[in-house]
C-alpha cells in the first residue's frame, strides 16, 4: 500500500468507490512496487530464506513461485474488489477457472445441475471428465428460473448458470436459481465473463462463485489468456485456493501483468464495446434477411425485462439469425467483411464474427434455431464502418443468392 492507500479515509471511501475507479485503483500497492504506478513483473520459482526453519513454518511469507508473486496479488485483489467477493484464485484461461470452481467443491457421488447454454468446453468438461470422479451432471434449460427447484435430489452440490448464454444468449433468472440452490443447501455458480464482472454482480444476488474468462474484457486485447473464480465468502474462497494448490495451478508474471493493464482501461473500453453493439443491433434489426437479434440490451430480445432488472450495462458480444442461406452464400457473406476477423474467443479491440451453430450442442433441446446464427463481437472500430462493412456482407450475400431470393 502507498501511503495514500494507507490512508484511513481513502479506505473508508473505497467501499462506496463507482465501478469506473475501482478499475483504476483496485489491488493497487505503489509503495511495494518502489513507487511504480504497475507492479513488477517478477520471475521466479525458487524463493531464498536465510532460516531454513522459514520454509516450513509458513509465517515467513512466500516460499515458492508457484503461488505467484506481487502482480498476482494485485490482480486477485482488483478482481475481488470490483465483483464484491472475498477472495480470488487466478488461472491459466478462463476454462480452467470453470474447471477449478467445479472441482473445488465437487465430491464423487455428487449430482450437479448445468445450464443447457454453458460455454461448450465447459459442458465437454462436465460431460468427459466429471464422470471418472463419480460426479453426475444434469442439464436444465436456462429458462427455467425458479421451476429449478423441482430439479434437485438429495444428492445435488452444485448449479452452474451462465447469463447470458455462450452463442444464444438467453437470461437465466440468476436470483430465482441462486434462491432455489440456497435452499436445496447447493452451491451456486455463475460464469460471469459476459458482464466481465462489472455489469451485474453475482454476491448481490445471492451467488457464491463468479468465475471470469479474464482472456477477455480484463486482458481486452488478444493477446493472453486468464482465468479467476471469485468467491463470496471466505469459506468458499480458502476452498478454492486450497483446490488451486492442490492441483499446481499457477500463472505466468507477464500474463498477469498483461491481464491487471488490460483491467485499468476496461472501464473506458466497456463503454465504447456496448455503444458499438447498440448501434449494430439496432442495424441488424432492420434488416430484411435477420430474423432475430440476440443481444439482451436491446429492447427486442426475449431476455430484455431480466437484463433490465439484473443488469447495469451491456459488452459488445451479440448474434443474430438470419433466413436460411445456401453454404456458398453463407462463405461469401463471411469473405466479404474486411473489418469482421473470423476466429474465436472475443474481447479485444478488434471486431470478430463467426457462424455460432457448428460450435452448439444441447441436451434438454432448448434451443430452436430459425437460420444460421452468427456471433459477433463488436470491437473498438468506428461503428459506422462496422454497419458498413455489415452492409457490404449482406449486399455480396444477396447476389450470391441471387434470382432465388433471400428465402431459399
Ligand atoms: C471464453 C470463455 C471461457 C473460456 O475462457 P478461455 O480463457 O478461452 O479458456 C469460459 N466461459 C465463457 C463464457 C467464455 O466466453
């Protein structure tokens, strides 16, 4: 801590600090940092103590580099401080945050219940790997809200939500569901990165554990992968770090550093990535050949009323369907963006897009797609040259449609 950070009123207004300054100034230690606005990037496996009694008592503060060193500390401060939570453990990429958070508080003989629209490597995860520990996953639809309660068993431990759904984005009543897990004496889980932690807080509304893909809005640009799970309570959180060092989870020092800069601009970046996006759904949806927008900050999606209720602020990441197209039309339209990179993962600066349905796999069928289904996320282009370069992608899909129409 700086002096500043020291002093007794800045740690009294911290608590009522907006999102936008605890981005800035969350895990922040100058004074441990000789004064440095960042913190050192420090490598190292091996940490020297003259007693050798010191590397066994465990009052003698770090003793190996697995744990990571000052940025670590910084990130998973921030982390925590700007989610409302206890504690975080950081990882390598945000699906092993999900695998962590799970495993933290699984036990062989457990059943656990999981959104229908999880993010796909985390249903591979539960679906492949679960089931060699004798853990039992159950997929509910994301719209169930509290009609969950009739889903647990005596034996049910976890429920995993995501919300807005990976590729379809439906509202998941996250309240009603942490509500009815409470009850049943289960533990909840929310996969938070959409909101990236800032736009809807889980501890709030009753959730015990966020997890972050911090790949990314936190690192925003592409260029490392993180993870956290965030936890409510202390509990929970010294359950998470215990699975962490138990399992030999550990970060690199230049990907947490890339992942706490990112996170001082993120406020900024946020605001520009959702004024983007309601500029581009506002297009798609007057768009002939678009049957359905799927972003819950516009006023026409089914999950609006919840995103409205839960919800301070929308990021960039959106799909839409559109009227069904020959593949020949489909691989034009795509060509046919200059702006648009086709790749996976998303926020970065740059805008991506990407056909959503060959990525989706459903088990209680509670999706009914109309078209093929695209994801965007919207970068930190101009949005005007995006809904051209859009534009320009419907006009060559068209032609290549040709005579037949659009509907064929
Ligand atoms: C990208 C993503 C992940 C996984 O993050 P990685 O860092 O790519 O492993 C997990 N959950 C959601 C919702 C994601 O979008």
């Amino acid at each position: 801590m700086s002096a500043r950070d020291e002093d007794p009123a800045i740690a009294a207004r911290r608590a009522n600090w907006r999102n936008a300054t605890k981005m800035v100034h969350a895990g922040r230690a100058t004074s441990e940092w000789s004064g440095l606005v960042n913190p050192p990037i420090e490598r190292g496996s091996t940490i020297l103590h003259v007693a050798t009694a010191d590397l066994f008592s465990g009052r003698a503060g770090p003793t190996y580099g697995r744990s990571g060193h000052k940025a670590q500390r910084a990130l998973e401060s921030a982390l925590a401080e700007i989610e409302g939570g206890a504690g975080t453990q950081v990882t390598s990429s945000g699906l092993s945050a999900v695998t962590l958070a799970i495993l933290s508080v699984v036990e062989a003989g457990d059943d656990i219940l999981v959104t229908d629209s999880v993010y796909g490597p985390t249903r591979r995860f539960c679906e492949r790997f679960l089931p060699r520990l004798g853990v039992h996953a159950r997929f509910y639809d994301p719209l169930i809200g509290a009609g969950i309660a009739a889903f647990f068993q005596p034996d049910t431990r976890l429920v995993v939500m995501e919300s807005p759904g990976s590729l379809t984005f439906e509202m998941q009543d996250c309240p009603a569901i942490a509500a009815a897990a409470r009850a049943h004496g289960a533990i909840s889980l929310l996969d938070n990165t959409w909101s990236a932690g800032i736009y809807f807080r889980p501890f709030d509304h009753g959730i015990d554990l966020s997890v972050q893909a911090a790949t990314k809005y936190q690192v925003g640009h592409a260029d490392a992968l993180m993870g956290a799970v965030i936890s409510g309570s202390a509990v929970l959180d010294s359950r998470v770090k215990e699975a962490a060092r138990l399992l030999g989870i550990s970060v690199g020092p230049e990907d947490v550093y890339l992942c706490l800069r990112g996170l001082r601009t993120m406020g900024v970046r946020l605001k520009a990535h959702e004024a983007g996006a309601r500029i581009v759904a506002e297009f798609l949806a007057g768009r002939p050949e678009v049957l359905r927008v799927l972003y819950p900050a516009w006023p026409g999606d089914p999950g609006h009323e919840i995103w409205k209720r839960d919800f301070t602020g929308a990021t960039g990441l959106l799909g839409f369907e559109m009227e069904l197209t020959p593949a020949p039309a489909l691989d034009a339209f795509y060509r046919a963006m200059r702006l648009f990179g086709h790749g996976f993962s998303w926020g970065g600066y740059e805008s991506l897009a990407i056909p959503a349905d060959g990525e989706m796999a459903r088990s209680c069928g509670s999706w009914r797609g109309m078209g093929p289904l695209v994801r965007l996320h919207v970068g930190l282009e101009d949005p005007d040259d995006l809904v051209a370069d859009l534009e320009a992608a419907f006009t060559t899909r068209a032609a290549e449609v040709g005579g037949q129409g659009t509907g064929s």
